[in-house]
C-alpha cells in the first residue's frame, strides 16, 4: 500500500487486534477489552480518587459511553461507585475483590495474546513502530 494508506493499515491492524482482545476478554470475563482496560487502570491505582471524569479523559470516551461501561461493571460487582468524601457530588471508583481476581485473569490472557502478536520482531523493532506512532498521534493532537 502507498503511504497515503498508513491511516487505513492502522486502522485495519488496530481493528484486527481489537476484535481477539474483544473475543478472549468476553469469553473469559463478559467484559468488553474497553472494560478490560478501566478494571486494569482501577486495579493498577486502587487507593486512589478516581472519577468517571478520570476514565473519559485517559481513554478518549465520551461521558454516556464511560457511564454505559461502568455500570455494566458495577452491576456484575467489579467496581463500586462510592460518594467522594472531598465532594459529595462526585462518585469515586473503585475496583472490588472480584475485579481484582478477573484483572489478574484478564492480564494474564492479554499478555500471551501480545507475545503471539509480537512474535519473532525482535525488541528494536517494536520499540522503534512503538515511537514512530507516538509521533504520528501527538502530531494529530
């Protein structure tokens, strides 16, 4: 393909990777990798003050999908939404006992899913396309 095509062959790959993370995270978990991702961020930084806003922001969603996400979570007991002591107005994030248990499940699938998508490029390969879409996107910015 021309590079005039690059937009279209990330687009084609990021689909193509979406889709197996879709798959394995909702046979394993019933979690949607989007939710994958916010239970990872949640356990990651669990102590912490997180807030939907918090999740819209780091993820580029819009508020009615992050709201939609998380209360799916909150209803298959994942996360809890609890009245921030700092601002009543605020609900703060965080990730129960049974989403801890599914990250690890869910953590340890994605990163065999990745070894096999990485494959045979050695590191300097990886890190370089790594960079060179970091760039790509903060061009866009």
């Amino acid at each position: 393909m021309a590079i005039e095509n690059l937009g279209l062959e990330v687009r084609i790959l990021s689909n193509l990777i979406y889709n197996r993370l879709n798959q394995m995270t909702v046979e394993t978990e019933n979690l949607t990798v989007h939710q994958c991702w916010i239970l990872q961020h949640l356990t990651e930084n669990a102590g912490k003050e997180i807030y939907q806003k918090d999740i819209e922001q780091l993820f580029s969603i819009r508020r009615s999908t992050a709201n939609q996400m998380l209360r799916t979570m909150e209803s298959r007991g994942y996360i809890r939404r609890i009245v921030s002591e700092e601002d009543a107005r605020r609900n703060v994030l965080t990730v129960t006992q049974e989403g801890i248990t599914a990250c690890g499940h869910l953590v340890e699938n994605m990163y065999q899913f990745m070894k096999k998508l990485h494959g045979e490029i050695p590191k300097a390969e990886l890190e370089q396309f790594q960079g060179t879409l970091r760039k790509l996107w903060h061009n866009i910015e």
